[in-house]
C-alpha cells in the first residue's frame, strides 16, 4: 500500500450486507469479461504471440472491412477504417501490452485491458472534445482485439484464491457483467451508479458478498491495490484505513461470520411463528448454478427463477432443449418441492446481448410479457420446455408484468397451444401445472378480481411494484433514496393484495426484494403474508425473524404501520414493530 495515501470515506448505499477487507482491483465492463491471471515464466513467449497473432488477425479484419465499402459510401467510413488500423498499429495498443506481459507475467488479455484504462484516462485528461472521443474508438478496437483472443482461449486457470481478496471497483456493472462474476471469487464489489433494487444489486446479493452502490466518485479517487474496507451493512467504503479503523473492522468482521455461523443450526428448523402460523420461506435463483445455496439454506421451494438470465451474455438464443435440461435440472434437485419457472422477464435493465434498447423508455416499453407476446415462437420454445420439465416434480408457471385482462388471456392461450403440441408429440407433462402472474404493475394490484378469476396464484413483485407506484427508475442512483418501500401507497397496494387474495383463498407470496429484509419481515406478517421468497443467501436470517415473531401481537402495531402517513412516524413505529 501507498504510505502516503490519507484514508477517506465515501458514502453509498448497501446491497449486500457483511464486511470485507480487501485490496482494490479497478475494472470495466470489458475487463470483467477476460480472466486475469499470472502467466508461468515458461508461457511468456507463448502468450506474446497469442497477442501478436490477435493483433495480426484485427489487421486483416479491418483490411478486408476497409475493402468491401462500396464506393458511393460517405467519406467517413474510410476515414473510420483508417483511424481503427492506426490506433491498432500505434506502438501504445501493439507493443505495450507485450512489455506488460513481460514484465509483469499478466495474461495477454489483461495486459490489453490495463493499457486501454490508462489510454483512456490520457483521453479524459484532455480538454479537446474531439480527442475526449476517440476514446471510444479504443475501445472499440480493443473489443476487436479481446475477440481475436478469446477465440483462442488461454490455457492457465484464474488464481481463485487471490480473487478473493480483490474487491472490484467499478463505475457501473450491467446485470450481464454480475453475471461473469458468478464465475469468480471476488471478495466485494463497489460501483459509482445503480440503485439497490436494480438488477445488479440483485445479482450482487445472491452471490452473498459485500457490496455498495451509488459511491459517484469511487472508480476516480480509488487506485489500483488501494486497502478497501466495505462496509456493506452501513453501505460505507474506507478507503486506506488507519490501523486503528482496520482493527476495529476485523473485529466486526469476525461478528458478523460468527452470526452467519449461528443462524446455519436453524437450517432444519420448521419455519413458524411463537404462534404457531406456518410460514413457507422460499429461494430466488437466476441459474441452475445457484441450488447448491438454496439447498444449503433449506429452502421450502424455489419461489421465482428469473428464466431470463439463461439468454444472457450470448449470441444465441438458449433453445427448448438447453432450456428443458436448466429447467428440470433445477426441478429434480429440489426433490418434489415446488419450483416457481417465472417466464422470460427480458428488457428495461436486463437486455439481451447485443440488443442496444432504442425504446425511449425500456422500462416503460416491451419487456416481460409484452416482449414473449409479441415473439410467440420463441414463447412457445419456452412454456414447451417448462411443461416437459413440470413431468419431473412440482413447477409453477408464474407470468411477470401482466396489466391486462387481454395479456392473461393470451398467455394461457398459448399455454394450451404448447400442451396441445405436447399431446400431439405423446410428451408428459403436469396436466394440472398452477399459472400464477406477478403483481408488480401497480394496475394489476388495483384490479385484483380480475387476475383472481384468471389465474391459480399470485406473487408480488415489489421491485417493480415500487419502481412504478413511486415512478423511481430502479437501476437510476440519482433516485434512489426515493425508492421507499414504506410509502404509504406501496403499503396500501401490497397489504390489499395480500389480504384480498388470502380471503380468496388464492396463494399469494412476496418475491421482491422486500420479502428478504429482516426489517419487513415482521410488518409482512402482521399485514398476512406467509410466504417469503428471496434471495438464498437472506432466507436464515429470515427464518430467524418468524421464529421470534407472534403474529397475534404484532398485528396491531403493523396496522400502525399501514395507516402511517407521517414517514418518520413510520420508521418510529417499525422500529417498535421490531423491538
Ligand atoms: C420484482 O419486480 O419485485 C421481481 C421480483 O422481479 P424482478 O426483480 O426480476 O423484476
Ligand atoms: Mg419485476
């Protein structure tokens, strides 16, 4: 560490509870996707040639895009060629990564990433707006360049162990960047942008390490190795502490392991109330890969598998038969529990590869349901492959941001068109599978009777539920402490769900990121729920939470809560609530 370097504080807010102590390890989205690690002394060469043939093969790409313009193309699609094979050809993009492959044993591909952050940063030091913009056209060769590597993949593994002590630093993550980290170990993560109930933050939080949004500055002021604290439960980040501020923070550290440790022995333990109420704690998943968590944390089910993440970070589309193995893959490792298959959840934040959303307002625009309708073959492909894999225990077909009475109706439409194509192929499937839709649309709480009649049950999307009721995009940091789950209208909305659909006698859950803070938990209970879905990660302290908790005497004051429209009155009366 830089002796030098005074310790600062910087504020954001938390999306992954816990502490970390690492060193910082600066990143882009482009660097997130290409591994990083020590390279042999015997495979130096090797790798500078895997990087010269790289070079080579963007030379020949750019010669022979440079060929085929047609001849009455503007002046500047030449001129473009010609900048892209100059910037590739300048000795600062194709000798300097070699000198670093050299001296300092990194993968070619990290080599190239480390030499574009510091070109890009000369850029953004220069005052020229012209020049601030042929930032991007490093960028872009370099992608070129990271393609021609990655087509021929190194042969050395990632150093696992020493991720572990990185915490990345980022100005912004997409959901399909979150997603890479899946793939590695890193010990924290923290990014200037995003809200706490975007994507990102979700995503963060499932792979259960600390982590802090909406810092502004930090991918600035914070140097490669720098000593980081992250204080993901106060949503603080330290950057260099003292040794008095790091000994504190080892000590909370080892607190908070010591708590996670307790709450494994309650793995087993029936979740229900001091009053005897059962109460079903459900799991959250993105991909197969995450049932190991869930069956660690004994999870009664699995209440929302956001499908959308198997057509992520790829070209191609993932067809009925990759889908049917994700989905019964899933299905046979929870052992006859139920499975909650939500359908493909596509747009606002989470765009398909290489999709670049020109709607003025993706959230606002086809995403969910209105995208699966509107491209009925490839929604066909998926309630096939959920069907065929209901033949191997309990699925639940869950539709997200449904609105209209007309959506319903031609979803379940297509569900019958999908079985029928079933009976005519001789495929078993479950002939009684339960169709649920998602309450998240503040339209469809309003008009409850009408999905009640439709459909066999209902889970409430607070994510969105929120992001539409308080008009507060999720992923935009600049809103994020409008982002109110206690809004007295929020409230109102959740709490006639709950109470209309379990006087309905229809099963209705909460799968929003509300249902996995230990904070609501009892204001949940007391305004009816019982059933949880969350996060893997979350569900033990939640089940901690309903043991401690007597429905019967919390129920007035979480009615307090609900009638609340003073919000320092509401936080007085949670806390309470909570005591
Ligand atoms: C929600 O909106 O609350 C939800 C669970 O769905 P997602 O977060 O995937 O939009
Ligand atoms: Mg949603």
């Amino acid at each position: 560490m830089d002796m030098a370097r005074v310790n600062f504080v910087l504020h954001g807010h938390s999306v992954s509870p816990g502490i970390t102590i690492g060193h910082a390890h600066l990143v882009s989205s482009a660097r997130l996707e290409v591994a990083h690690y020590e390279v042999p002394e015997p495979g130096i060469e090797y790798e500078v040639a895997r990087f010269d043939a790289a070079v080579g093969k963007v030379r020949d790409e750019l010669l022979e895009v440079g060929k085929q313009i047609p001849a009455d193309a503007p002046a500047e699609f030449g001129a473009f060629v010609d900048l892209h094979a100059m910037i590739l050809n300048d000795p600062s993009l194709a000798s300097v990564p070699k000198t670093l492959i050299r001296e300092h044993r990194c993968n070619a591909e990290w080599a190239l990433i480390q030499q574009m952050e510091s070109l890009v940063a000369q850029f953004d030091a220069i005052d020229d707006p012209y020049l601030k913009e042929r930032k991007a056209d490093i960028t872009q060769v370099v992608e070129r360049v990271l393609k021609a590597l990655l087509g021929r993949p190194g042969t050395v593994e990632p150093n696992l162990s020493a991720e572990k002590q990185l915490i990345v630093v980022a100005h912004d993550l997409s959901p399909a960047d979150m997603l890479l980290f899946k793939q590695h170990a890193f010990g924290g993560f923290v990014t200037d942008v995003g809200g706490v109930t975007s994507h990102t933050a979700i995503l963060a939080r499932s792979l259960n390490i600390p982590a802090i949004v909406g810092l502004h500055h930090a991918r600035h002021m914070i140097r490669e190795g720098d000593l980081l604290i992250v204080d993901g439960i106060q949503g603080v980040l330290i950057v260099a502490p003292d040794a008095i501020v790091l000994a504190e923070y080892q000590l909370k550290q080892s607190q908070h392991e010591l708590e996670r440790k307790k709450l494994r022995r309650l793995k087993s333990t029936p979740a229900a109330t001091l009053d005897g109420f059962p109460v079903e704690l459900f799991a959250n998943i993105e991909l197969p890969q995450d049932m190991p968590e869930v069956l660690e944390n004994g999870a009664q089910g699995i209440g929302l598998f956001r499908t959308e993440f198997l057509f992520m970070n790829r070209k191609d589309l993932p067809g009925e038969e990759e889908q049917f193995e994700a989905y019964r893959e899933v299905t046979r490792a929870m052992e006859g529990k139920p499975v909650t298959i939500r359908t493909l959840d596509i747009g606002a934040d989470k765009a398909l590869s290489g999709e670049a959303y020109t709607m003025p307002n993706p959230a606002l625009g086809l995403r969910a349901i209105r995208y699966c309708l509107s491209e009925p073959q490839m929604f066909l492909g998926q309630l096939r492959a959920i069907l065929r894999a209901s033949h191997y225990g309990k699925i639940r077909l869950l539709i997200p941001m449904l609105a209209h009475a007309h959506e319903i109706d031609q979803t379940l439409l297509l569900i019958k068109e999908a079985k029928a194509s079933l009976d005519a192929s001789g495929e078993p499937y479950d002939k009684g599978i339960p169709v649920g839709g998602m309450i998240e649309i503040p339209a469809a709480a309003l008009a409850l009777p009408m999905f009640m009649r439709k459909l066999g049950f209902l889970s409430l999307g607070t994510n969105d539920l929120i992001q539409y009721t308080l008009a507060i995009d999720r992923t935009d940091d600049a809103v994020a402490h409008l982002y109110d789950p206690l809004h007295p209208a929020v409230l109102q909305l959740v709490s006639q769900t709950i109470t209309r659909a379990n006087r309905a006698g229809v099963p209705v859950a909460v799968c929003g990121e509300m249902a996995g803070d230990p904070r609501l938990t009892r204001l949940l209970l007391g305004l009816g729920l019982r059933n949880f879905s969350m996060h893997p990660a979350q569900l033990l302290a939640i089940k901690e939470r309903v043991l401690k908790t007597c429905v019967a005497d919390i129920q007035p004051m979480a009615a307090r809560v609900l009638r609340s429209t003073d919000s320092r009155r509401t936080q007085e009366l949670l806390l309470k609530l909570n005591s």
